[in-house]
C-alpha cells in the first residue's frame, strides 16, 4: 500500500462528497418556512418590520426566550435562535438554510477528526481526508430523514446543528488538550454554555465523553485538568438550568415519561435495535475502504489497545445515552429529526470502535511477530525469509 494510493483515494473520496452536498444545497433554494419558524418568529418579525432595527429584534429575541423558558422548555440558546429564524428579515434568506447546515455538519466532523487522527492517531493528512470525507457522505447522504435534518431551520439547526457544534466543540477541546494555545480556552467555555442550552439528545453523551475525558487527564496528572474541569462544571450547571426550567414541567405534564431507570434499560435495547439497522452495506464498504489505511497508521502509534471489550462497552454505552431523554420525557424514541442525530452519533462511535477492535488485532498481531524479528535480527540469513 503506497502513499501515493492513499493520497489519491483521498481526493477521489473529498471529489465524490463535495459533488455529493452540491444537489442537496441546490434543492434549498426551493426551501420555505414552515411550522414553528412561524410560531417562534412572529414577535421577532413584527418587531423588526416596525423598527428595522437589529439590535432590537435580537433583544426581542431575549425576552421571548425567557418567556419561553417559563412556560415551555428551558433549552435557553435553542430558543434564542428559535426566535431568530432568516424569514423574519427575509422569505428569500430561508433558502440559506440548506447550505448552512450541510456546510456545518461537515466542517464539524472534518474539524473533530483532525486532532484524533492527526494527532493521537499519528495518521496521515490523506487518512484524515479519508475518514472525514466517508463519514460526512455517510451522513448526509444515507440517513434517511433529510427533510426535517437539513431544510427545516427550527428542527434542523436544533438537532443536526447541535450535534454539528458538538463536534467542534471536542475538536477543540482535544486541540487544546494536545499543546494548543490558551486562546481556545474561553471559546470552550463558551460552548460549553451554549450547548448547555440545546437538546438533550447531544447534550447528554456530550457531559459523558466530557468527564471520561476530564476524569483521564487528572489520572495522567496533566496540567490541562483544571481547565477541562472548569468547562465541564460550567456544561453541568447550565444543563441543570435547562432542566430545571419551569417550563419543562409545563410540558411533561402533556407527555408520557417514564422513570430514569426504565429509559436507561430502554435505551440500551434500542441500541442494539439500531445496530442492527444501521450496519449495512454502505458502513461495511466504508469501513472496508478505510482498513488498509487504518492498518499502516498503526505502526506510527504507541497506543497499546489493551481493552477492547471495555472501549466496546463505553462506547455502545454513550452511543445508548442519546436515546435516555426521549425514553424518559416522551417514552419513544422521538420524531424524525432526533433519529438523525442519534444516527450520526451511531456512524462516529461504529468508526471508533472498529478503529479500536482493528488496533487490538494488529498489535496481537505485532506480537506474534516480535519472536520471528527477535531471531532474525540477531542470526542474519539463516532463517527463510517471510516465516
């Protein structure tokens, strides 16, 4: 396997998914509102026909959310953008919506797959490339509820665009983590509250990984610590102000919730529901696009792969907690465009995981053939060649 193979399958994957975003942006500009864009704009809209102020319109926007926040839902920063929808300036601006989701949903899984490969992986540029370009086509052109993830600016940017940011959040993070400039520190406080504020679908795994991560670098005694600490306590209260809104216990009293204990056993049963589903043909080819390439990176890595059934475990663990908030506030698994997210959640840990399991076979592997190396190196050519 050459670089030159792994450069090229590069390009060709980056060509293919770029040309495959290019006809779902273009059916956006036959895009329009619809549902709540109306119901959340209204206020918004009228106030800025009456001033043409943006400032005004946005401080409108404020107000609205608090009120949302006490007889509604607490998701704070979704609601503030709720309110803020592009019909409200202009019926022309809901065109944008398309372009927009697609172009953050993929830049947000570029963005996160660059410190792990790049950086922890010691793989290549073009491995990067790889990766990022199959999970991204993956994405958007596989799962199967296009309309209400990328076209419906209320349900989309919620869902998909949350999951999108979390993704950058964590590049970020892992940036940070690896020797990055302080610089990055106050924009991970920052998302850290605005996610806080989103759905819970993304919400939930994100403060898991989150104090996986944290838990870790205290372990290793690393001076990031604090910090990371610092956001994931900032992430915690701010989802405890979400949660605790008045206005979602206005709401759950129209809903069918479950206790905790049940959704989590729920959970993790749909999980394997989806498994099922979702392992297809196109992850399958995918993954096997990517074995060769994952299988040279290995040997620029130290990393061990020690515990398969715990990563396993973990994995399939957190992958089960985005389905908990539906179970537990709706007893469903929730509408079109929450099935999509916990989809994109499936395709990144079913990469992990089998980036794992691959690891773990050929470090096996590599041992087996210490011996053989051991000998060779000190007998010269007294041994055949290739045993």
């Amino acid at each position: 396997m050459t670089d030159k193979l792994e450069k090229i399958t590069a390009y060709i994957l980056l060509c293919i998914t770029i040309a495959s975003l290019l006809p779902v942006m273009y059916l956006g500009r036959y895009n329009h509102p619809t549902g709540d864009d109306y119901y959340y704009g209204a206020e918004t809209r009228a106030v800025w026909e009456e001033t043409g102020n943006i400032a005004e319109t946005v401080a409108e926007a404020a107000r609205r959310t608090a009120v949302q926040y006490r007889i509604w839902q607490g998701t704070y920063s979704a609601l503030f953008l709720m309110h803020l929808p592009p019909n409200i300036f202009s019926e022309g601006a809901y065109r944008f919506v398309t372009c927009g989701i697609l172009l953050l949903l993929s830049g947000g899984i570029f963005y996160l797959l660059k410190p792990i490969i790049r950086t922890f992986m010691k793989g290549t540029v073009f491995l990067w490339i790889t990766a990022s370009s199959l999970l991204t086509l993956m994405c958007v052109q596989t799962v199967d509820f296009q309309g209400e993830s990328f076209f419906w600016y209320n349900g989309s940017f919620y869902y998909t665009g949350y999951f999108a940011l979390t993704c950058v959040f964590f590049g970020l993070a892992l940036r940070y983590i690896s020797g990055a400039g302080r610089h990055r520190v106050p924009i991970l406080y920052f998302l850290a509250f605005f996610l806080a504020g989103g759905n819970y679908v993304s919400l939930l795994p994100a403060v898991i990984v989150l104090l996986l991560m944290t838990g870790y670098l205290f372990w290793t005694r690393s001076k990031k610590a604090r910090v990371l600490a610092g956001v994931l306590s900032l992430m915690s209260v701010c989802f405890l102000v979400n949660a605790l809104a008045p206005g979602n216990r206005v709401r759950q009293d129209g809903m069918w919730g479950i206790p905790a204990w049940k959704a989590i056993l729920k959970s993790l049963f749909q999980g394997a529901r989806y498994s099922a589903a979702w392992t297809g043909i196109w992850l399958v080819l995918a993954l096997f696009v990517l074995t060769p390439f994952l299988w040279r990176a290995y040997s620029r890595t130290t990393f061990r792969f020690r515990y398969p059934l715990l990563a396993l475990g973990l994995a399939y663990g957190i992958f089960c907690s985005m389905s908990c908030p539906t179970f537990y506030a709706m007893n469903s698994t929730g509408p079109a465009r929450v099935v999509a997210i916990v989809y994109y959640g499936y395709l990144l840990f079913a990469f992990g995981s089998y980036w794992y399991l691959l690891g773990y076979l050929y470090r096996r592997l590599e041992k087996r053939r210490l011996p053989y190396r051991f000998l060779r190196a000190h007998c010269g050519r007294r041994l055949p060649p290739g045993r």
